[in-house]
C-alpha cells in the first residue's frame, strides 16, 4: 500500500516536473475523505440532541421516537459509506486529477453534505424523494467524472492506459458507480406510492454489493470448477477493479470518523457546559471556581469520553499498522465499527445528562457500555478476519506465533471485556452505576500504559511453565536413550 | 518533501519488518494536526453564535462584545497553532513512536483540546489563570515527549542518533519547546495582579518566534561579517533543526482547518434551518415543499459559503502543488489566511441570520466580503514570497515566466479582486448588497471553470501583439542590417 502510493506520487513528481497541469490525487483524496466522514457522522446529530426531560422515565414513545432516529442515522451512515466506496473504486480508476477532476469531485462533495439535510424527514414521501434524487445527482456526476477521465486517458491508471479493453473497464467501472443511482432512482418513484418498497430499495443500495459478493462465493463453493473457468477469463480483464480496498484511504476515512466525534464533543462541552459570565454573576457570586466546580461531573463525561475514542483510534491505528491490505469483508467491518463510534457522541449525552440526576440512569450508562462494546468488537473482527488469511494480510511478527501477535490481541481484547464487565457490573450494583462507568474510563488508560508489561509477564510464566514441561521431555527422553543404550549395551 | 517522506516511510517499513515494535509516525501525526486544526478553529463559535436581534442596530456595545470575542478568537487560534508548530519541530526530532509516544502524544492532545473551554472567560483572573496553565501543562507534557525519545534513542531522527552532540540537540529542542510555557507561566503569575500583563506575555508568546528571527535578520544585515561567523559555527549543530516547516504537515493542518469549517456550515444547516416536523404540520399544512421554500435563502447562503471554502481550498491546493517546500514566512502567512478561513462561519451566520431582514443588511455583507479578500490576500502574499526566492521553493514550469505562472496568478488574484469589488460596489448600490453578495458567490465557481479559457486568450493575445512588435523589429533590424551591408559596400 504505503510503497506502491509512494510510487505513485514519484511519478506525479515526474509529471510535475514535465509541466503537465495534471496532478496526483493524493491531497485532494485524503480531503474528500475527511469530508466524506464528517458528512456520515454528523448524522448522529438529530439523535444526540434528542430532548428528553431528565424526570421523565424513558417512556415507549420516546423510545420509538430514539430508535427510529437510530436508523435513520445507521442507514444514511452507511448510504454515504456507499458513496465513498464508489468514490474510491473511481479514483483507482482515474490516477491523475486537472483542474475540471477537482473542481467536478468538489461539486459532489457538496451535494453529498446535502444528505444531512434530506435525511430529516423520514416519514414524509417528499423527503424520501428528496434524499433519493440526492444520492441520483451524486452517481450522475462520479459517472460524469469517469467520462471525463476516459475522454483524457493521460489520466487513467496506467494498466488500463496502456490496456486494449478501456470500453470493458469504462462500462465495468460505470456498472459498479451506477448500481446505487438506479436503484436510489425506483426508490424516489415509489416513494410516493409506496414508502416502505422505497426502504428495502435504499437498503438494498447498502448490501447489494456484499450480497453479490457472498452469493459468488457460495455459488463458487457449491458448483465448483465449472463457475472458476468463467470466473478466470474474466479476472484477466478485472483483476485490477476487483482489487481490495486502498488501505489508506480505509485509514484516511477512519481518521475522519474519530477527528469528528471529536470534534463534537468539543463542541457539545462549548456550547452547552460554559457558564454564562453573567450566570457566574449572579449565581456564584463571581467565583469562576465554584460555577466550574457545579460542572464537574460534565468535564468528567467529556474527559472520559475523549479519552474512549483517542484509545479506540489508538487500537485502529496499531491494528492497521500490522495489516499489510485491506480486503472487502475487513472494509465492511471496518464501517460497521465506525458507525458505533459514531453513536459515541450519544452515550456522551446519556452519560452527561442523565447520569445522577434522573431516573434513567443505568439505561443510560448500559447504552453506553453496548455502544463501545460494539465499537470495539467489530475492531477485534477485523484482525480475525486478517488471521484467517494472516499470509496475506499481515505483517509476520504480527501472525499467530509472531512477536508481537500475543501483545496485539490482548490491546484487541481490552475494550469489548472491560464494556461487557462493566455492562453487567451496573446489572448487579446498580446503584453504583455511574462510578462504576466513569471508574472504568479512567481506569483503562492506565491498563494501556501496563499492558506491555502485563503480556510480557503472562509470556514470561507461559514460557518458562512450557520451558518446564519441556525440560521434562527432554529429561524423560535423556532417561530414554540411557535407557534404550543401557539395553543395546546389554 | 514527498520523497523524503516517503523515503522515511520506506525505513519505517522496514523497521515493521524487522519486528520492533516501533512505527514510523505518519497516521499519528496527520490525526494530531486534524485534531489540532479542529481545536484551534473550534474557538470561532462564541463569536460565530452570537446573539443580536434582527432588529437591533449594531450598536457600539454589541460591536464592543463582538470585537473582544474575536480577539479572544485570534489569540486562541494563534496560541494553538504555536503549540502546534511546536509539535511539529518535537516530532522532526522524533522520527519513529512506541506505543508510549502514542499514548503521551494522545494526552497532549486532550489538553490542547481544554483550551477552548479555558478561552471562554477573557476578562476573569482565575480564567486567563487557568488558560496559562493549561498551556504550561502542554509544554510540559511535550518537554516529557522530548525526554522519552533522547532516553530512547532509536526513536530518533537519523541524523541526531549518530551525532555526537545528542546533548546539544536536546537542550536546544527543549529550549524551542518550553519557550511558549515559560512566559505563559509568566501570565499566569500576573493574571492575579495585573491582567494587562498577562495579554501582553501570552501575545509575545505568539510573536516571540517570528521576532527573535527578525531581530537575527536585522543583525546580520547590519553588522555583517561578525555575526555570521558565530552563525556559522551554530549553523553545523543546528541545520536540521532550522529546516524550515514541514510542507506536508502545513498542508495537513491547512486541510484540517478548511474541513472543520465546512462542517461548521453543515451542522449550522442542520440543527437551526430544518423544519421541524411539528413545524411542518401546522405552519405548512403538511407542505414540506412550502416549509423548504421558507428556508431557500438559508440554503443559498449555505450553498454560496460552502462553495467559497471549497474553492478557497481548491486555490489553496493548486498553490501547495507548485511549491516545493515551505519557509517559515509563508507557514506565517498561512496561518493568518488559515485565521481568517476560520472566520468563515461568522460570515455564513451574518449573512443568513441578518441579510434582507434587518437594518445591519449591508454591515453583514461588507463584513463577509472583508473576510474572504484577506483570507485570499494571505493566500496571495504567499505566492508573493514564494516569487521571491523561486529557485528554491518553485516547481520549475510555476517560476516566473514558466508555463503555469499566469495561471496560477490568475487563480489567486481572482477571489481578492471580486470581493474587493463586491465590497465597493455595495457602498455603492447599497439596497442590492445581498442580491451582489450572493451572485457573486455563484458566478465565482463558473469563472475558475473558464478561468484557464480567459487565460489561454489573453496569453494568445498577448503573444500576438509581442509577436507583432517583435517583427517589426525585426524588420527594423533586417533594414538596419540591409542599409549598414549597403553602407559597407559602398
């Protein structure tokens, strides 16, 4: 990955240096990454800032009221992460960007944040029009920038410059950016007869791309050779299309996701856990200490918060630096994660709001627990899937029996069973909820900072019991062959 | 820049491949200037969210409350962005990161991330007390970074790890880093007893860099000769040291800064122009294509800002191409155009909160138009340096004469020059500001569109008078010629 973008931008030096007006892509890119991840995680918004009055128990109402927000959350979420894959298929395609490339790839950008908005109005058929015809005009123009790119060939990838087949790869290459808008399309019709066909629709953009590719693989496994055949004289022509992701722009995209629940954090503690100078007037007779002191508990939540994602990057980031690429399934679990590190601003909210003034407290914190647990799990996945096939994917010392594999799977394994502990921990103590939840955000940095020692130690007394064991094979064996040439000598 | 770094990523590989369990820095450092180009713009809102009623006139008090909350915007932004150069200079030093380096480095970024709470009472004692030691604890927590990796050398930058003056560097790095904390230990001493102090310590802490090179500068080119002697004996410990700023981490915080801008606008539209359902329902009769209607100028507003940054970016990029590294003058004026990107959220506020409906009308638009000339003049005057010393820090074909110089001008003079205009023509024709304000932001996108058209005309004609006046010489000379061999015959 790292080697071959570092040739990449060696030849976009070149053609730099040639005077060409054509450039790499590499910037422009890492930006519509960032731009693309704050556009699928702002949608958590709504939900976040869903008003709740901390005395109310959490009725049924409002819980339909949460969870239908959560869906639509999840399904734009996961509606952009389609763009994005499409947007990155696009510019494996196209290699070498102009003036025209980057302004197009800006027009799209801002009709994909138009998303946020359509995404307000669920329920109402115009508003499901609305958001269809978006994700429509988006496809119109990826494929207007495929056009562009096969009309000027200097800008496409290499292989395909120098191919016969460029027809094959244009019509291969607009079949795959098109599939969405075609079926965003029927759902924008029946959206005004018919609202839930519109749903499956939409739901159908998100999975149609992994569907095929389960339904491939079991028709592989069940009819065999025959399909195999087909399948290669096929892959001479596709072999760079179906090519995995680019793990850099998976990590690009990541990094994305985690600056911006960041960043909401930052802005929810501005906004709302500031006092007034007035109110510090008025209320605490001028004394800045006492009104911050009466917002403690918030700062707590948010410190505790802060500290959960820079951790959980802090995993993704070793996790990917052992991985060597990133196949489709990895990518999926990879968007499955970030959706619930997404949610991270709500278990914020819950935490800060709800906790030791309401009824709803251990919900509150359990959510939370779900929401990380979730998050971290799906990471965990993502290095069992890399395990499966560890030839391929991974760095040596990192594969099972590797060096560093026993150290990685324990800062894997750290979330999910500290959140699962915690979850039924305010089951059995739930009056203790809240000191349990903020006991364990404050607890886990510091399991960070000793968990190289802890492994080391657990590896120390593994080796040397099995040093033992083996001192003892190897003394029975000794005992053996005394044994065995006392006999030949008798 | 590129190949170098990607040069240290091939080491860095290699390093992956040898199985220690340190990794080259690059993903952490791209996610630490997104989260600090997040934090430093971040301080934009309290202005940006200003309360002033539609109807109020801006009077002296509410200019007053603004005015201070935008110096408080500025200090903030620059402090953040010291404390980031900073960081950049630590991490020059410190070329590979151990889990511990991430974990620290992580913490440093938290902190950074309490400076927007900190900055949030300018004019209470304990308030620019707990600001100051915020900054402290930042250095601190840099100066311990600094300490780890000298105590680890293998984490050092190559050319430090065979020096022989390890010592040298590192008190000269401490030196550069606890700068900025000592003096705001300084103002957080005063803030008790004479506040005015304290802003003046924490404004040396922004300028103290930039002037102590001055004053240097001043020195050789008076005294001369003596001085550079004493340079020069410097100058062998201190070449790398004295490199200029890295260009890819000021494109990264550059990119970081204009993201975070565009999602200021994005969560603006989101959470203040969407109908509400219940809105919808009795205002609208059910209409949501009436309730959208209501909200149309917010969303050309929106759509017009949004633009504008993306363009900005977009000239900012096509600028950073052609430049081959950055000195320290233009990361300066950078930062300044960066400052003033920020300032963009205000401009959206102002002209969709105040235009066609109040009698600040032509305030919010000439204040919008002031924003983005600097922004882009600050874009400008970088090019300007860059001119200055092309040989070192222009691609060949951007030089002056080159074939991409007159483009490249116009991309950077356009938006100066039309906001600029648009700013006297509403003096002018004062009741259509808005209507000139908003067509300027739509036309603008179609004029870079052509811009290379313009260009290529304009340079054709050009080239056609030169060409013309050149043959007349020519001719001139061929008469000349002709009369001199008539003159030598006869």
């Amino acid at each position: 990955g790292a080697a071959s973008r570092g040739a990449a931008r060696g030849t976009g030096g070149r053609d730099m240096a040639r005077g060409s007006s054509t450039q790499t892509s590499h910037r422009l890119l890492a930006y519509s990454d960032a731009l693309l991840s704050i556009i699928a995680t702002v949608m958590i918004l709504p939900v976040a800032h869903t008003k709740i009055h901390p005395d109310q128990k959490l009725g049924e109402s409002v819980q339909q009221l949460l969870l239908a927000k959560i869906a639509v959350y999840l399904m734009t979420f996961l509606i952009v992460t389609v763009a994005w894959a499409a947007h990155v298929r696009l510019f494996q395609v196209i290699e070498l960007i102009d003036d025209v490339l980057a302004l197009l790839n800006l027009v799209s950008l801002v009709k994909i944040s138009h998303f946020s908005l359509m995404a307000s109005f669920p329920d109402v058929p115009f508003g499901i029009f609305l958001f269809s015809v978006c994700a429509v005009i988006i496809g119109l123009i990826q494929a207007l920038i495929v056009a562009y790119g096969f009309y000027h060939p200097h800008l496409l990838n290499q292989q395909i410059q120098v191919s016969e087949n460029q027809n094959f790869y244009k019509r291969h290459i607009l079949k795959i950016i098109l599939r969405g808008p075609i079926l965003c399309f029927l759902a924008a019709i029946f959206s005004f007869f018919f609202i839930p066909l519109s749903y499956v629709l939409l739901g159908l953009v998100i999975v149609f791309p992994h569907l095929s590719r389960f339904i491939t693989w079991c028709k592989t496994k069940i009819v065999g050779e025959r399909d195999e055949e087909e399948h290669g004289s096929l892959e001479t022509f596709t072999f760079y299309l179906s090519e995995p992701l680019s793990k850099e722009r998976v990590e690009a995209f990541s990094d994305g996701v985690y600056a911006i629940v960041a960043t909401l954090l930052i802005l929810d503690i501005c906004e709302d856990n500031v006092p007034d100078p007035g109110e510090v007037r008025e209320k605490f007779h001028d004394s800045l200490l006492e009104a911050l002191s009466e917002y403690g508990p918030n700062y707590l939540a948010y410190f505790g918060s802060f500290v959960t994602i820079g951790l959980l990057w802090f995993v993704h980031h070793s996790l990917f630096l052992y991985l060597t690429k990133a196949t489709r399934l990895m990518g999926l679990l990879n968007i499955l994660s970030l959706a619930f590190i997404g949610g991270l601003p709500l278990a914020y909210q819950l935490t800060s709001e709800f906790a030791e003034r309401s009824h709803n407290e251990i919900e509150a914190i359990q959510v939370s627990c779900v929401i990380t647990f979730f998050a971290s799990i799906f990471q965990f996945a993502i290095w069992t899937t890399a395990l499966l096939h560890e030839r391929e994917t991974l760095h040596p010392f990192a594969r099972y029996g590797g060096k560093e594999h026993a150290f990685m799977f324990a800062k894997l394994a750290l979330y999910p069973c500290v959140s699962l502990g915690a979850f039924f921990l305010t089951c059995l103590l739930s009056e203790f909820s809240t000191a349990i939840f903020h006991l364990m955000q404050i607890v886990i940095p510091f399991a960070f900072l000793a968990l190289r020692i802890f492994v080391r130690i657990a590896l120390a007394i593994l080796k040397s019991v099995m040093s033992f064991s083996r001192r003892k094979v190897v003394l029975l064996e000794e005992e053996e062959a005394c044994l065995s040439s006392g006999e030949t000598l008798s």
